[in-house]
C-alpha cells in the first residue's frame, strides 16, 4: 500500500542518514570480524582461527602492524587470542599482556628488516634514523616506524634549547652569553647562589645562564642531538621529566657537597639525558642497530668529559670576583646519577607504563628521598655548620 512504502521508504532513508552521520568505527570493523570466529561470544579465539583472520583481512593492515599480529599469534603459548589484546593493537595502545606476549616469542619477523626498505622519502628515512638510534628491538622501531606522525613535534626539546639558552641572554642582557668575568654575571635572578637559596625558582632557572660560549655550545649540541630523537620516540613527557629531575638534582647536589658555590649552565638536565640514553646502548648493545654507534659512543663521552673537566678547572680556578667563587660542577655528577637510575628505566620500557615497574617505584623513592634530605639540609646544615658563604651578588 502506499502507506507502507512510505514507512519503508522513511525507514530507508533513516538508516541512509544514521550510516552517514555514524559511521562504522574502525574498531567495530574489527569486533564485527573478531566475532565471526568467537560466535559465543567467549571474547577468546583459537590462534588457528586469528591466523585465517589475517589471511582474509591483512591486506587492510599496515605491513608491520600485520607482522606484531603474526607474531603475538606465534608466541601464544595458551592456543588462544584475547580480544582486548586484538582491539589493543588495532587502537594502537600497547598493553602489558600483549608486550608480555610478545617478549615471549621468538621475535623473528617475516619480512626484511626496516633498514633495508627502500624507496622512503627524506622524512621516513628520518624517522627510521631515528627508530634505530634508539629502540633495540626491530619489533619496536616497526612500531615506532608506523605510528609516528610527528604530531606533537619535539616541541620541549627545542623550546629549551631556543627560550632557555638565548631569549634571556639576547633580548634582557642584550648579549647572548656571559662569561664569569662579566659583571653582570652574577648579577641577575636566575642562576643558583648560596645566599639566595631560599628563592626556589633559581634551582630551575639556573640552566638559563652559561659560563662562557664554551659551555653553551656544549650543551645546545649535546641537547639537540640526542635530546630531540628521544623525545620523538618517547614523548615529551618522559623527556621533560628525566631533564627537569636531573636539573633539579644537580642543583640540590651542589647546595649538598658543594655548599659556598654558585650553579649555571644546563649541563644537569643534558647529562640525564645523554647518560641515560648511552646507558640505555650499553645495556641493549646487541640489539641496537645504529651505524657506528661506538663512534657516536666515543664522541659523546669526549664531549662530556671535555666540558666536565672545564667545569672542574673553573671551580677550583682563581675567581673574577672573589670570594664569590666559581661555578660547582657538581650539577654535572647530579645529572649523570639521574639518567641511569630514573633515566634508564624511562628508555628501557619503550610505550609499557611505567607504572608496572618495580625499579621505577625504588628509584623514584630514592630519588624523592634525596629531594627531602637536600630540602631540609638546605633549611638546617647551613646555620648549624657556620659556613662563611660569599656575599649575596
């Protein structure tokens, strides 16, 4: 009748409007496929029937992504697939069950290797530089390869290095570095002095001012060179937190072990950062796959031991304004202490919370610990030990 073509014809035109306006999810797609084999609704399948799932369906995935899914298939040693870890990686989140799995297997990928793929433009062949300067495992630099976007760029990285290095030096002090004979030197509300160690921002701040274009130029190389590819792989968070807590250990170290001496220069955050990273080589030296990584090696630590002997020289070293003395380089040690406790643990675990680590638990209270030991030093050793501390700039 025409009333019920009319019903029908609306309801057509319903569901046309509702399928416009709701598209299928990606991961409903994969539910809808995931339940042509798990019809009891068990939220398991056998490995047998994810296997013929991949046969149908692989050509809709990424290669590499397709490789994990064989692989967590191979390496499941219950005969059967969860769904969460299915949706986990269609949704690219890593859960601890499938990276277990994964660990558990043999590790051996079907196809070639990442580094022998050719034809990538100049900003692939940038990430997968990246992915083997960092991650040892061909599995995880896939990942990485597949699911970087760079979106957030390495925004932290950069910001410090341009802000915190030359806004205030260029545009304030209208010159772009202080050298320790400078009179403006110490003359300023950023750098870390003993007599000014009630103002807490200047354990932070100090990374702002540098001793010389010596010791600027060491640290914007090191910083950009291995700071901004660990950030593009981890994250700026993990990144920020391992440079914040070295910058804020070398800080509480000096006003520690070396009480009467002023702190400049961002070489705590910089040496949590390039120890934790050559910390992290060392442990996975087998898996990583970087060409000439003991070059690199090599090059890093000459950098280091270069600008942390200056710095030693420089403290000990006659003094501009006496008795003001030179800058501690104990800030240096802070750093390094940092980057292979809390450091390592950050780059070990590539995209596995952190939460889950029992390590990460014991050094961060340690490190905490540190931070209210040095606090309460900070309020008490200085009256109770009589110091005699250089006059206040």
């Amino acid at each position: 009748s025409p009333a019920v073509a009319a019903s029908s014809e609306a309801e057509e035109i319903e569901v046309l409007d509702s399928e416009d306006v709701l598209p299928m999810a990606a991961e409903d797609h994969w539910k809808a496929l995931f339940d042509q084999f798990d019809p009891d609704n068990t939220g398991y399948i056998s490995t047998e029937k994810f296997r013929s799932l991949l046969q149908r369906h692989g050509s809709e995935l990424d290669p590499h992504k397709l490789e994990v899914l064989l692989a967590l298939a191979d390496s499941n040693s219950e005969g059967r697939i969860c769904y969460q870890d299915f949706v986990n990686l269609m949704s690219n989140k890593r859960s601890n069950s499938f990276r277990q799995a994964i660990l558990q297997g043999n590790r051996r990928l079907c196809s070639k290797a990442l580094l022998e793929e050719t034809g990538l433009s100049l900003s692939q062949r940038l990430i997968r530089h990246v992915a083997y300067e960092t991650l040892p495992r061909e599995i995880d630099r896939k990942w990485y390869y597949d699911s970087y976007t760079c979106c957030p760029p390495p925004w932290f990285m950069i910001t410090i290095t341009i802000v915190a290095f030359f806004l205030y030096n260029g545009v304030v002090l209208d010159r772009f570095v202080l050298q320790v004979t400078h009179p403006l030197y110490l003359k300023n509300a950023l750098l870390y002095h003993p007599q000014l160690r009630a103002q807490a921002w200047r354990y932070l701040t100090y990374i702002f001012m540098h001793a010389g274009i010596e010791h600027l130029g060491l640290n914007v190389v090191l910083q950009l060179l291995v700071g901004v590819p660990l950030e593009m792989v981890h994250g700026a968070a993990r990144i920020s937190f391992v440079y914040v807590a070295g910058v804020v250990a070398g800080s509480l170290a000096v006003s520690v072990a070396d009480m009467t001496a002023p702190v400049v220069g961002s070489s705590g955050g910089v040496y949590a950062l390039v120890s934790a990273h050559l910390a992290n080589i060392v442990m996975n030296w087998s898996g990583m796959k970087c060409q000439f990584k003991l070059l690199r090696m090599a090059v890093a630590l000459i950098c280091m031991s270069f600008e942390f002997g200056r710095a030693v020289w420089l403290r000990f070293h006659p003094s501009a304004y006496p008795p003001c003395p030179h800058p501690s380089f104990m800030a240096h040690l802070g750093g390094v202490v940092v980057g292979i406790t809390l450091g390592v643990i950050i780059l070990r675990n590539y995209e596995q919370r952190l939460q889950d680590q029992t390590l990460w638990w014991i050094f961060l209270s340690i490190y905490l610990i540190f931070v209210l030991f040095a606090i309460f030093w900070n309020i008490f050793a200085y009256s109770l030990l009589d110091l005699k501390l250089p006059p206040p700039p």
